[in-house]
C-alpha cells in the first residue's frame, strides 16, 4: 500500500481511468460503433451460400482431372475454399495466370500431389466413364526448368504454337511466364483435360487457341481438334463453340448458384460482380441455343432464371435491355481466331 501522500505507481494510473478520461472516451467509442450497427445487414454474410455454390459449379463444369486456367482473385480463391475446406473436387488443378508468373506458385504446380476424383460425390454426367488417374505434373519440367523460364518473352513477329493438332498463330507483344508454362501444358499433354474459364475473357484467344475451345457451362474445354457444328455442338456469335447438352445438364442438374443468388436478393460488392453476371449470361446464352434450336419451353425457363438473377444481383445497368432472348447463330467458315465482342462478364472487369 503506498503511504499517505504519495504518488501512486504510473501503471495503475494507466489502469484507473478518471471521470474525465471517460466522458471523452464514451462518445468516440460510439462513433467508432456506427458503421458496424449501420453496414450489419449489409456486411453481414449470414447464410449465405452464393460463393460457395459458385466455386462449386464452376469446379463442376470441367471433366475428372482437369487444369482449369483462372485469372484473379474472384475466380480462384472460391475454389480454393472449396477445394481445401469443403473437400470439393480436389482432383481438378487451379493454374491462375497472375501467379504463375511467380517462382513459388510455379512450383507448387509441378509439386502438387494429384487427388483422386471422388465420383460419388461428383456430378452424375461424369459417372459410368473411365477417368486414367495421371501420374505426372501437368507440365513436363523440373523445378530447375519451371525457374529458368524467364518473366517475359517479347515476340517480334507473329509465331506458330503447336501442339498435336492443334496449330495457333500468337501475335507479336509479349508472353508472360504465365503464358509460357500454359503453352507447355498444353504442348505436355500429360492425360489431363485442359479448360479456360469462362471468367478469363479472352485470353485464350490472344493465344490463338480460340477455335478449339469447346464451352461446357462456366468453363470453355481445349480439344485436340476444331469443333465441327452439329445439332449438340453449335457455334453461337460472340461465345464460340458449345456443347448445348453437356452446358443444359449442368445449368439444371447441377448447378446450385441460381437459387443462392435468387433466395440472397442482392450483390454488395461491385468488384466480385462478375460472379452472378457469369451466370445472367450463361442463362441468355443457352436460352438463345435452344429457342434456335427448337426448345422454347427449356429455353424460357432458363431465361426467366436469368432474369431473377439480374433483377436480385441489382445488374439493370449491366443488361439494360435485359436477357437477350435470342443469340444468333454463325456457320463456322475458318479455324482462324475470330474477333470476340465484348460481353457483359468482360464489361465488368
């Protein structure tokens, strides 16, 4: 006890706070609380399940062992989240581009191990088949090799990329690591399918590889070959190739992210947009395949979905017209790269 007079110690100073210390403290404590009782409703991501249900169509919509090329944030972390936490189609390798250009992440891929595709809990459209297990990274090269391949290449004048049958015409700029180690895996073919997501844009098609790509739902699959047009496969303006009875299975048999995003009735964050406006487009695109093609009834359903969703994600000003409810069909006429439109998912990047 300190005597009578004396001083007490600094510390309990520091813990005995004085009446005056209080009335300052009490309202900027309160201020400090407005934002988090006013942001609560909306902040807040109390069952909410739209994320989730997201990564897992997406993961769904590419075949057993599958490299599924991503690009950001938005497209990538949901399915790693899936992957690691949810246990949900660990078998499929995540290659996105804005960290393949790093040493580390390039290794992780030669480096990690390959998962078996738990087909009892996988999509029924991939049961019934053969899925070979591979036994290799999904690019032939050592650590040593993934380290020597520089940041960049610059390309002076158009070059031919080859790969089986495949023969893409990459113009002049400049190829990234990242692009580099995606040509490799194609050009390895180590056994596994090889897909671009629908959330990359382009970017297949400024590696020339635009008339091999095959759309099945949120994914666009590589194939050996030009696609040829036919009944199931149709060449839609602005989409490219798509495989109508594999992408309708997996909108109405599969995919769960609909309803999530009809039943959550709103979208707070602009920067992850592009999520519900994947599938608004995605459902304006079947929509259009199969009223052309004879099936008006499927195809208005599907539109009608669509239509919620852009109504409940507050997207009138990325579809001011609404759902298109047709989209025209083109006759394919060269294996040339065409020209792409720009479409509401790249609008938002």
């Amino acid at each position: 006890m300190p005597r009578p007079g004396a001083h007490p110690p600094s510390d309990v100073l520091m813990r005995t706070p004085t009446r005056r210390g209080w009335l300052l403290a009490s309202p900027i404590l309160a201020i400090a609380f407005i934002p988090l009782f006013a942001n609560w409703q909306a902040a807040s991501r109390r069952g909410d399940t739209t994320t989730m249900e997201f990564a897992r169509d997406l993961l769904n919509s590419v075949e057993p062992y599958a490299v599924i090329v991503t690009a950001g944030d938005n497209d990538t972390f949901p399915l790693w989240y899936a992957q690691q936490v949810e246990g949900v189609r660990k078998d499929v390798v995540i290659a996105v581009t804005s960290l393949l250009n790093t040493d580390w992440y390039a290794r992780q891929i030669v480096r990690a191990p390959v998962s078996q595709y738990d087909e009892a809990h996988g999509p029924a459209i991939y049961r019934g088949r053969q899925w070979p297990r591979p036994t290799a990274a999904p690019v032939n090269m050592t650590l040593n090799e993934v380290d020597q391949v520089p940041p960049y290449v610059r390309l002076t004048e158009p070059q031919i990329f080859q790969a089986g049958n495949i023969r893409a015409e990459i113009a002049p700029g400049y190829l990234e690591k990242a692009d580099i180690l995606v040509l490799r895996m194609i050009k390895d073919n180590t056994g596994r399918p090889i897909y671009f997501s629908r959330t990359t844009g382009d970017y297949a098609h400024r590696l020339g590889l635009g008339p091999y790509l095959l759309t099945q739902g949120f994914a666009r699959k590589l194939l050996p070959n030009v696609p040829t047009a036919g009944r199931d496969t149709v060449l839609a303006q602005g989409e490219g190739f798509v495989d109508v009875p594999r992408s309708v299975a997996l909108w109405t048999d599969v995919f769960k992210g609909q309803q999530a995003l009809i039943a959550k009735n709103d979208w707070p964050d602009r920067a992850s947009v592009n999520i519900p406006v994947l599938y608004a487009a995605t459902g304006a695109l079947l929509g259009g395949v199969l009223n052309s093609g004879g099936q008006p009834r499927l195809a208005k359903e599907i539109i009608d979905t669509s239509e919620r969703i852009v109504a409940a994600a507050r997207m009138n000003d990325i579809f001011p017209s609404g759902v298109r409810w047709t989209v025209p069909l083109e006759v394919p006429s060269s294996d040339a790269p065409r020209a792409t439109p720009v479409s509401p998912l790249e609008r938002v990047k």
